[in-house]
C-alpha cells in the first residue's frame, strides 16, 4: 500500500525574510543536480538546495518551523551557512509528519539523478516531527547518517501505544499505511544514528530505545525542546557540524553545555526531577537556595511551600502502637451506600498509581500493610481502583502531623465535582482542622494534578477551604491519617450521603448571593471545538433568547458568578453535562429544570437521583435525538461526540412541559443548514464524523452483555 498524495495547501505567511531569496525553480531532479542552487517542487513538499562544500545536511520541518517564513527557506538555512556546509531542505507545506508518498519521491528522484552521490558526507537532520522524517527517509540514501533531536519512531498507535501526546497528528494523517510508517524499521541495519533528547522525558525516552544500534546523546532535563536549550547554550552549530564533519566528542558537547547551569529553565527541572524521584530534602535545599539567588522566582517560592511540611527533622519515632479507630455519624441516618464511616489511622501509607504496580493499583494500607477498603474510588460506574502493593525496597517519605485523604484527584471539572470533593464533608466532623488534604495524582501525573489543583483553588475557597491540598508522586507514612467514606460518586452514590449534601449545599449556597434572570439556559456553545455538544446549539439560544431566557456560558465566567446565576434561576434548561451537577448544589427547591440530551449515552438516571435527593427536584428529560455523530475509532458517543437534534420536537416539548409559551413559534434550521453546522464542526476538529450505527456498543454494556 502506498500513501496518498494530496494537493499541496497554503503556506502562511508568517514571517518575511529579506535575506533569503529562494533559488531558481526547476522543473526536473536530472536538470537541479547540474546546479549548485535549485528549488524543485514536489507536491506537498519541496526541495531547496545551496552547494557549499562536500558535506550535505538534509533537513525537515518540526511543527513549529512549518509555514514560518515567507518564502519558505530551509531549516537550519543559516547555521549551514555558518558551518560552510550544503544544504538540502525537504521543506513541508502542511503539519502532516511527512506522511505523505511526495517526501520520498522527491528524494528518490533526487538520489537517482545523483545528487548525494557528490558529497563526501550526508546528515539527515531533523527535530521531533523533523527527526521522525530524517529516520524514516535516510534509508532512500545509502551510507547517510542521522541526527534527530527528541524524535518520534512512529505515531501509530498500534506500534507507540504509549505515545498520547500527539492525538490530533494521530487523528489527522494516515498511521495505518505501512510504508514509512515505523521509523525503527525504516533504517537500514547498519546506519549511523545519534539521538539527542531528554532521558527524563518518558516518550522521547521509549522511543529512543526502539531505534537499534543509535548512540544516543542524553541532554537530561532540557525537556522534549531541548534542541531550544542546547541552542541558547550555544552549542548546537558546534554540534551539529561535528557530527556533519564526523568526529562528534560528547565531552566537547558537556563543556560546552556547562552553561545551562545558569538557565533559569534548567534549574527548575533539576528541582522538580528530585521531587518527583522522593528527594525531598535535595529539593528544598536547591529551591532554598534558588530563592536565595532569585527572590521573584514563583516556582522555587511554590516548591518550599509544598515540600517544607513533607521534610521532617530528625526526631525519633513513637514507640507506641499505631492509631486504628472507626467511628460513625448518625446524622441524617444515612442508608443504602451510606455508612458515615470515617477511619482514623496512625503510619498509614498512602500510594498513588505507581509504575511497576497494577493498572489504577491506589489508595491506602494501614501500618501493618492491609489495605483500607474505604480508600477505593471510582472512575467509572463499573469499573474501581484496586489494591496497590508494597514492593520491597521503595522509598517511604513521612509526613507529620493530621490530614485528611481526598482520593483521586480528576481534572474535568465534572469528574472533579463527582469524585475529587466526595470526601469533603469529613471537614465538618473532625475535632481538629488538618493540616493538609492529601490528594492521588490520578495515573500518577503528579505535575499535570498538581497544576489543576492550583485551577480549582476558587472552588476549594467558596467551600471554606484553607488548608494546603497537594498530592504527592511517591509513597507517604502519615502520621495520622482520616480516611472518609465516599459522600458522592457513581450510580446510587449520586443520590449523595446526608453529610455530603449538608456539606456542599450549604458551603456553595453561602459562597454567593442570587443574581440574574429567571429564566436561565446554559450553554455549551462556546466550549472548545473538540467538547462534546449538539449540532446548531445557536438555534436553541437565539430562540430562547426570543423567550426571555437568558443565555449564560459558565466557562465565561468564575464560579462564584456561575453559583448567582443558578441560585437566582426559576426556569433552568440545559444540555446534560457538568454544569447541571453543580446547579443542583444551589438551585431552589421550586425551580423547574429541562435536561435535554446531546448524547444517547447521557446517564440521565445520576442527574435524576442528585436533583430528587439534592433538592427534591424531578427534571424534565428531553430526548430527540436523531443520530450521534462519531469520528475516529470511536464506537460510542462520548464526551467528544456530537448529537443531532430534531429540534421542532424540542421546542414542542419544551412548551408542553411549559418552559416555553404555549404560542411561541421557534425558528428552525433546513436541512441543508444542518449539513451545514456538521460540515463547520468537522471543519473546526479538522476530522469528519459518521453517524453512530445501530448495535455499536458503549464499553461499559459489552462488559456487562459479556457477564450476563
């Protein structure tokens, strides 16, 4: 199978360069090697090439280089120059990773009429989607070698399952054709390789390690763009015209990069590497010292916040037997799922998702290493965390003082209200404040939690919050740990427990007083293209716009806005999703509320429970939907998909359940408007969509089809 080739798009005009002047198009590889300066034209890609000397450096694009200038120039167009050397740009006209068949036509051609055969030496270079090209296409020339920085082997999922950093690239270009498709198969055994990339970077680590007989330069803590920091040390036309000249010295390259010991950029990874290894104290010691040099450096302020209270002295620990209580509330008599159970424990060890240990394996062991079943969470309505193990020899970091466990932390402001405040409500019934809330880094993406944390911290201050919450990417002894139950969660927990609803009704009811109209419709219009939603969410707004509603976006606004506008509401109508979860926190009683479904999938059984159990609320459900659309691989609507409604039956149902005027008239889309809106939204995610078939199943009812 051979990959398509498609019409070349337009290059944008990003930068002007005055210094450049492309060469003189030709029309044939057999006439361009006759010159020492040519661009040749390939379709989606094109050819430049300056003579120089005998050695030749082929270059490609990364993503951020294409499009960048006008005209196009080659990469690395000015450090050739510097270094005296040829130059041969592969340069792209779109972001497609050189999946395309143009790349090695060109370069075949170009072989074939002897071009490389000329210079002494050749170097296909190329950085991230750049170094995935110059590893993929150095095999169409014999006895070429390559240096590619932070490169990707392939962004098939199928061969780099744990490449997840690219998922628009993988969505976009074709990854299913064979044919240059595998980096590490595409090098001839044999070939000269240097990889220069970040070993602290676990992808660019793991793809480093697939490409057989590479020697491999570790340019540690300079990240994914670490080409960028051996740039601004400056030593990359050093290295790159040894490695051209062959004879490259990695302790030429060490000297030369002592440098970025003064990168501000560098200091910080170093710091957060060590917390991230459980070097807590080298850590606050090197953050200590960086606020010392840099007292305006947010970064080292934030780490000695975090790590002072993890970093114990030296004092000896109690000799007595660890603390192990259960104690129970009986306010409200909770039942069903609820127990009011809260577990008081003494050396108790929290451990996040580690690797090394199963899948979701989280949670806590009491001191003597049985696990604490009231640790479980769950994700999914069928699907929980399991019981992690205590290997021998892993690092243990005590923590002194009280606290109490949050469980996982989830950064959908949904999944965030459903799971990561369910413990909450034990804030109200422990006789001391705690000193912390300790919270899982959910798969144990320590950085990414604690950057969400930080984006919550408005919703944790209108719940009376004023405790330090963190997470921790290693194993924690805590001194004495308060371990609750689970107030809210998944399917009949959604009804909450007698605390949970105490708790967070009447913290976010007092965070704001009412403000705003009646009638309320929350829409999910603006929300970035690739959010799930309906097709023409705009005819719903502009016609209860007509009706007096008013249309709010809650991402537009703080939470504490988004609390006024809910409390003040009488009529509330939206589609289902995050927002109404928190409107039933603060809505009153009396209100009437309209869930209309964008999605087959909607479990619009949890949303009936909290709004019944919540406030006594029974909303009105509205379902017309007359297709999910899907794209990809997908097999079910999803938080990505999007529904197409039949919305002269919605305004219909909304006016006889009367949320609407029995004589309001609504203006509605043809059908070739609607073709339209599906056409743009495809447009926006920049993939198409199908309409999900009949008997594609939700992962969650092929589980239980396969149990029944």
């Amino acid at each position: 199978m051979t990959l398509p080739r498609s019409k070349p798009s337009t290059v944008p005009q990003v930068l002007l360069t005055e210094s450049f002047t492309q060469p003189a198009a030709v029309n044939s590889p057999s006439i361009a090697v006759k010159t020492d300066a040519f661009l040749l034209r390939g379709g989606l890609v094109d050819a430049c090439f300056i003579r120089r000397s005998d050695t030749l450096l082929v270059t490609f694009d990364n993503l951020a280089s294409v499009g960048k200038t006008s005209p196009a120039q080659p990469w690395l167009l000015y450090m050739s120059a510097k270094l005296g050397h040829s130059i041969l740009g592969i340069m792209a006209h779109q972001k497609d990773w050189y999946r395309n068949s143009d790349t090695s036509e060109i370069i075949r051609d170009l072989r074939d009429a002897g071009l490389f055969a000329g210079f002494r030496r050749v170097l296909f270079v190329g950085a991230s989607m750049g170094g995935f090209a110059a590893l993929t296409y150095a095999s169409l020339v014999p006895g070429a070698a390559v240096l590619a920085f932070s490169p990707q082997s392939s962004l098939s999922r199928r061969i780099v399952p744990f490449e997840k950093r690219y998922s628009y690239a993988q969505r976009k270009w074709d990854w299913s054709s064979p044919e240059f498709v595998d980096a590490a198969a595409s090098l001839a055994p044999g070939t000269e390789v240097y990889l220069a990339y970040d070993p602290f970077v676990p992808e660019d680590r793991a793809h480093a390690r697939r490409i057989a007989g590479a020697k491999h330069i570790r340019l540690s803590h300079m990240g994914h763009r670490a080409i960028r920091r051996v740039k601004e040390a400056g030593a990359l036309s050093q290295m790159i015209g040894a490695i051209a000249e062959g004879r490259f010295d990695v302790a030429e390259l060490g000297k030369a990069l002592r440098t970025r010991r003064l990168d501000l950029l560098w200091r910080r990874e170093i710091m957060a590497e060590a917390e991230r290894r459980g070097h807590l104290k080298l850590a606050l010691a090197a953050a200590l010292r960086m606020a010392e040099i840099e007292p305006e450096d947010k970064f080292a302020r934030q780490l000695i916040r975090r790590l002072r209270p993890l970093v114990l002295d030296a004092r000896p620990k109690s000799a007595q037997p660890p603390i192990d209580k259960t104690f129970q509330l009986r306010e409200g008599r909770p039942s069903g799922p609820f127990s009011g159970t809260i577990q008081h424990l003494g050396r108790a060890l929290v451990l996040p998702e580690r690797e090394g240990d199963a899948k979701l394996a989280s949670g806590v062991l009491k001191a003597d290493g049985s696990y604490v079943e009231l640790s479980r969470a769950w994700i999914r309505a069928r699907k929980s965390t399991l019981e992690p193990t205590l290997r021998t020899g892993e690092q243990i970091t005590d923590l002194s003082g009280q606290h109490l466990y949050g469980g996982n932390f989830r950064g959908h402001f949904g999944h965030f209200l459903v799971e990561s405040t369910a413990r909450l409500w034990a804030l109200d019934h422990l006789a001391e404040k705690p000193e912390s809330i300790l919270y899982l880094p959910y798969r144990g993406a320590h950085g990414a939690t604690q950057k969400v944390i930080e984006a919550q911290r408005p919703m944790f201050g209108l719940l009376g919050i004023d405790v330090p919450i963190r997470s921790y990417p290693g194993i924690l002894r805590v001194e004495e740990l308060f371990v609750p139950e689970l107030g809210f969660g998944f399917l009949d927990r959604y009804g909450g427990s007698p605390a949970y609803r105490k708790f967070m009704c009447t913290r976010l009811s007092a965070a704001a007083a009412a403000e705003g109209g009646e009638k309320l419709y929350i829409s999910r219009a603006k929300l970035a293209s690739n959010r799930g939603g309906i097709l023409g969410e705009t005819v719903i707004e502009e016609n209860l716009a007509r009706a007096g509603f008013e249309i709010f976006h809650p991402e537009r606004h703080p939470i504490e806005v988004q609390i006024a506008r809910y409390k003040a509401a009488k009529c509330l109508v939206a589609l289902d999703g995050s927002a109404l979860h928190l409107a039933a926190y603060v809505l009153q009683p009396e209100a009437k509320v309209a869930m209309i479904l964008r999605r087959s999938s909607a479990h619009v059984a949890d949303y009936m429970l909290q709004y019944q159990r919540f406030k006594g609320i029974v909303p009105d459900v509205i379902n017309v939907i007359e297709r999910d659309w899907i794209s990809g691989d997908s097999t079910r609507a999803d938080l990505r998909s999007v529904g197409e409604l039949n919305f002269a039956a919605l305004f219909t149902q909304l006016k006889s359940l009367g949320h609407l005027e029995a004589g309001f008239k609504a203006k509605l889309p043809t059908k070739a408007a609607m073709a339209q809106m599906l056409a743009d939204q495809g447009e926006k995610r920049g993939y198409g969509f199908r309409a999900l078939e009949r008997g594609e199943m939700h992962p969650d009812e092929i589980v239980d089809e396969a149990l029944s």
